[in-house]
C-alpha cells in the first residue's frame, strides 16, 4: 500500500498561509504559532470522513501527494476560518 507522510504538506502549507493569516489576525497570532496551527490541522484531518476516503482513493489511484497537498490546502481554510 502507498503511504505519504502527511506533515511535511501541512507544514508546508501552514507556512505558505502564517504570514496572510497573521496580517488578518494580528492578536490570534500572537497567542498561537505555525506548529500549534500544524499540530490542530493534523487533528482535524484524522477525523475528516473526505480526508479518509481521498487518502484511500488517492492511494489505489496512485496520485497520493497531488490530491493530498489539495485536501490539506483545503482543510487548512476550514482551520484558519473557525480561528478567526
């Protein structure tokens, strides 16, 4: 079976979006860091039922990396919206 570890995407990520997230919310990112925000999109990801079945699709499809890099991507705006 393909495995991907998935971190590495979020954090890539969570970088890309800090800076534009940090200008909108100034006083949120002053109480949270890049790693927090990492560590709670890794935790909403293990419990996304879209998330399970893209992994399991993607993996039998063989695309595993390019339809996870879109899932976090999006799940990554679900996070920062409940946030702000």
């Amino acid at each position: 079976m393909n495995t991907i570890d998935i971190k590495p995407l979020v954090e890539a990520a969570v970088h890309r979006a800090w800076d534009d997230f940090a200008a909108d919310h100034p006083q949120l990112a002053k109480v949270l860091s890049e790693e927090l925000l990492v560590e709670s999109t890794l935790a909403e990801l293990d419990k996304d039922p879209e998330y399970q079945s893209s992994i399991t699709n993607a993996a039998a499809a063989g695309v595993m990396a390019e339809t996870l890099g879109d899932l976090v991507g999006k799940l990554l705006r679900q996070v920062l919206n409940k946030l702000a």
